[in-house]
C-alpha cells in the first residue's frame, strides 16, 4: 500500500516535471503586466500564429509596462497554447517570468521587461 502511494507520487512527479516551465531566478518586480493582459496576448500570439515568426514580441500592458514573448522554433499551435499557460500559470507573480523548453523548442515569457536597460 505503502509502495505504491511512493510509486504513484513519483509518477506524478515525473509527469508534472514533464510539464514544467522554469521560472525565472528573479522575482518581485514592480513592472509585470498581469494575467488579464498576458492570456490576452497569449491569445494573440498563437490564435494569430505570431509564434511561426520565430522572434521576440514585446507588448504594452493596460499598466504601461511590457512583457516580451519569445518563441524559438514552437512546432505547432497547440504547443504555443500550452507552453504559454504553463509559464503563465506557473511563474506569475511568483517569479519575473519564464520559459518552457522541450524537444528542440521552446518559449519564454518575461512579464516585467525594464526598458530602462533597453539600448544599452
Ligand atoms: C489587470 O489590469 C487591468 C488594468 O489595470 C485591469 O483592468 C484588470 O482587471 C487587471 N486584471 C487582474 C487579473 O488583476
């Protein structure tokens, strides 16, 4: 009985791994945008197959702050939905922002871009 909740948890564990975005190491930044506007570019991004494009989107929240989206090689729309969500769900307001990687591609989001760094 034992054995087998140990085996379940690790099945588990390695399906949710399988899954898993990483975060970014910082966090507590005051200049993220929030869900409503990162779902809604997340929208935007794989409805539009803005992801095909291979390049970084940088995108104006109703806050004024930017969030940038960086699809690397994402080999199909479904891929774009989930990654996203998982980075998302995962790395909101818990760390400034993440990436998910698998096979070859990937996606990284950074919800709080500091422009003051941009241009240097
Ligand atoms: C995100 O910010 C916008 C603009 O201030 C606001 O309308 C929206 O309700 C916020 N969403 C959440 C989940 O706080």
């Amino acid at each position: 009985m034992q054995f087998y909740a140990v085996l379940l948890e690790v099945a588990t564990l390695l399906a949710t791994t399988a899954n898993a975005a990483d975060c970014f190491s910082d966090s507590g930044s005051q200049i993220c945008l929030n869900s409503t506007d990162l779902l809604k570019y997340r929208e935007w991004l794989c409805t539009y197959k803005t992801w095909a494009n291979n390049m970084p989107f940088d995108w104006l929240g109703a806050n004024g702050h930017i969030a940038t989206f960086t699809p690397s090689n994402v080999p199909n729309e479904q891929s774009c939905w989930d990654s996203t969500l998982d980075i998302i769900d995962q790395c909101l307001g818990y760390r400034n922002g993440g990436a998910y990687s698998l096979d070859g591609w990937s996606m990284t989001i950074d919800f709080c871009v500091d422009t003051s760094k941009w241009g240097h």
